[in-house]
C-alpha cells in the first residue's frame, strides 16, 4: 500500500439543496464512461474504526465543460461496477485476487 496517497475530497449536492462531502476512494474508465467510488467523509475518524463504510458509485459527466456526477440507473451495469469495485478494494487492501480468470 502506497504511504503517499491523498485523497480527493468532493462536496456534491443533493436533490433537496444539502451539501455532503465525500472521499474518492477509486475510479475506473470503461467503455460505458467514467465512475468513481466514493464514501462520506466522517466528522470523527474513530467512527471510521467501527466498522465497514458504505460506498456510492457515480458516474462522471460533462455539465457544460465541468465535471457533474450522476446516479447509475442501469442496474446491470451498477452490479458490474461493484462487482469492480470490489474487487479491487479486496486485491488493495486484503493482497486477494479474483480466482475466476
């Protein structure tokens, strides 16, 4: 694990006007485009400590020449993206591969 990592913190807002902030914490570019996993930053890092954090997946688009994120309504695809996803958290922080290759 690399000691130099740093965070990408977004704050988006939400359908009814309310910011949250968040961590990036992996991206991936497929041909259906560009998606990010992100967790909610927490205003106590013990929080952090007592348990497994849940994690969204947006999908990154152009707004007019800046950066938008959207919710995955194709289900299908959002199970592929966990699926992703889960991977590689497991090869990143647990040293676990995918045995199906």
């Amino acid at each position: 694990m690399a000691d130099d990592f740093e965070g990408i913190l977004l704050t988006l807002e939400d359908d009814d006007g309310r910011l949250h902030e968040f961590e990036q914490i992996n991206e991936l570019e497929w041909d259906e485009g560009r998606f990010v996993a992100l967790i909610p930053t927490l205003e106590n890092p013990a929080d952090a400590a007592s348990g497994m954090q849940s994690y969204i997946i947006l999908q990154v688009v152009d707004d007019d020449g800046e950066e938008a994120y959207e919710h995955v309504e194709d289900d299908a695809l959002l199970r592929r993206l966990s699926e992703e996803f889960e991977d590689r958290f497991n090869e990143y922080y647990f040293g676990e591969e995918d045995e199906e290759d």
